[in-house]
C-alpha cells in the first residue's frame, strides 16, 4: 500500500471511534481487508485498562487501544500473526502477566481476546452497529468453540453496558460485552468550536447530532457516528432530541441562541444545557428569560459561561477541551469492578497460584 494511500485510509478511520468499533471494524474491512479486534476480556488485579477496552489492528492500522507499553506491543505481534496464519484459529485468548517480563509493574493479569474478520463478517458487523445506533446499548455474545465464534446479541439496559466477562466452559469459552451507543449530545453550532469539538467528541462515548441550518459548514467526513440535521429552523429540532439529552448552543447568532435555550429550558428533561459565552452574556439571557416568564429553577439550569475551568484561551480546540472536560463530568461513572475471589494483589513477577488458569 502506498504511503499516500495509507494517509487517505488513515485520515478516514480516525473519525470512527472505538466506541463505534463495529462501524470502524466494517470500515476498515472494506478499505483494507482481514482485521483482528483485541479485547481485554479479563482483569485481575491492577491492568493499564478495564474489561471491554478494544483495539482493532489492520494490515497497516491501528486503532483504538488497550492501555500501551509492552502490553499492547505483545499484543499487536500476536493480532499480525493471527493475520498472517489463515489457518489459525478464528478467535483465541491469550494471558499476560503484567511483571518484570513485559517490562510493567501493574501487577496484575489480563487475558485478551483476539478475533479475525474477513469479508464475510462485514454484514454482521454493520447489523451490530445499526441495532447499536437504534438503542442505548446490547449485549454482545461470542461464543468461541473448536476455533469458531458464534454471536448474537440483544437490547440491554443502558447502565449496565460498558463492561466484559468471560466464561468457561466444558467446550469453550464465551465472551459476553455491554455495549454502549453513548449518551446523546445535542450540538447547535457548525462554527469554529462547534467543528473542534465535533472531532473531540468523536472519541468520547456520546452520540452527537450537530445541528447547523448552513448545511455546507459540515465536513465531507463526519466524526464518529455523527449525525447531522440541517433544518431551516434549528429551534423546531430541540422537541426532536430524547430526554437526557446534553445540550450545546454556540450558534453565530445570539437571537437564536436565545430561542434554542428557550426551547430546551421550556423540557425540562435534559441532562445538560450548556451555552457558549461571555458572563456579560450569561447576565442577560438569564435576565431576559426571567422576563419572559421561565421558572427561575429552569435558568439555574442553564450553564453559562461552558466549559471547566472557565478557560481564557480563545483557541476553539482550547474552548472545546474545556467543554469537552465538563461534559464528562456530567456522565454516570462506571460501577467499579467487583473483585473475584481469584485476585490477587501479589508478586505477578512470580505467576502466583491465584492467577494460574488452565488454556481453554
């Protein structure tokens, strides 16, 4: 592959994030050919990343990651060769201790899934991301047995996604994943923050719907799942997002951004309304919308100036990190790990017998 045409491949599927790995793992099937996705399927002890963490590794990609250092290095040459071995195995797991021989001091254990896509898996895999794009999360069940996969999957409550686990049994092993469509994010604004923190997003686990009536500011290539909504009126979309939504408003013109907090305060349902500006700014909207009759509860809700840290930077990548930063402040955290009763906190330099299990 020639280096140009590695750039152009590159500049393409660094806009799908890994939260949307289905829809990146398709894509880059059709760009590129076989692939292998790494998961962490398990943890014990301390690990650079949680179960359900993934990367994908292409002939000449890689995306997404599982913590880095040597760790992830050993597990790019064994993804290359389960690419390189057309009769290997279709999946397999391999174990890590995480001492002195990988060069980590985590100390701790994982044990990862590898799988191989080919063209045959691209259907699946844009079924998976579309059932993923129409509800909160699925559960994800690979079924590895005599060196096949089997899958399936079905609709999951939204809090309980995020996660992996892996079972033994007689036969095999099965790897169960919660997976998340993200929370939705509801941008007004196609200017210079609103494209800075379209990318941003891209990689975060929220489900952005970018609103603009000026249709030709949006980027030939979206971020992510990105989808965008281009109405004459941007204020009759605001009754059209789902309750939770976060709400951005940074549109170029402050009547409108007026109307659209008018809107969106007038739900009451919203996880997050954010507006970009000025304190002076914040005053008199807060003022006007008091005027107007709107529940002084519902303006206390208004975020105004946006973003952590109040930052002084004028750089829209700056504002948008800022913003970027507060909004992951607004999501649920994931509930912590339960220990298993094979945990150790020991010497993993010396493989204790907590650690050891049996290749399935």
């Amino acid at each position: 592959m020639s280096a140009l045409a590695r750039s152009e491949l590159s500049s393409t599927l660094t806009l799908l994030a890994l939260g949307d790995w289905p829809r990146a793992a398709a894509a880059l099937l059709r760009r590129q050919g076989p692939c292998v996705r790494v998961v962490v399927a398990v943890v014990r002890g301390s690990a650079p990343r949680e179960p359900g963490a993934c990367m994908l590794v292409g002939a000449d990609a890689l995306l997404g990651t599982i913590g880095g250092g040597h760790l992830e290095w050993q597990a790019l040459q064994a993804a290359r060769a389960l690419l390189d071995s057309p009769r290997a195995p279709q999946a397999r797991l391999q174990r890590y201790v995480l001492g002195t021989e990988l060069g980590q001091c985590c100390g701790g254990v994982v044990e990862l899934w590898l799988e191989r896509y080919g063209s045959d898996d691209i259907a699946w895999l844009d079924d998976l991301a579309l059932a993923l794009h129409e509800q909160p999360a699925l559960e994800l069940r690979s079924r590895l047995q005599r060196g096949a996969v089997q899958r399936d999957w079905q609709g999951v409550a939204a809090n309980d996604a995020g996660a992996a686990t892996l079972t033994r049994l007689a036969d095999g092993v099965e790897l169960r994943e919660r997976l998340a469509s993200g929370a939705p994010l509801w941008l007004y604004g196609a200017g210079h923050v609103g494209q800075a923190l379209a990318r941003i997003v891209a990689e975060l686990p929220l489900r952005l719907t970018w609103i603009d009536a000026r249709a030709e500011l949006f980027p030939p290539m979206l971020p992510g799942s990105t989808r965008v909504l281009a109405p004459r009126d941007p204020v009759e979309t605001v009754a059209q997002a789902p309750a939770g939504t976060r709400f951005l408003v940074m549109t170029h013109d402050h009547e409108l951004d007026y109307q659209l907090c008018r809107a969106l305060l007038a739900r009451d349902d919203f996880a997050f309304a954010g507006l970009i500006g000025s304190k002076s700014k914040a005053a008199r909207f807060r003022s006007r919308l008091a005027r107007d009759g709107v529940d002084a509860a519902r303006i206390a809700r208004l975020t105004c100036p946006v973003g952590l840290g109040a930052s002084r930077s004028k750089w829209p990548a700056a504002i948008a990190v800022s913003i970027a930063a507060q909004l992951l402040d607004t999501l649920p955290e994931p509930p912590p790990r339960k220990a298993a009763p094979e945990d150790c906190a020991g010497d993993a330099a010396r493989d204790c017998a907590g650690c050891r299990k049996p290749a399935p």
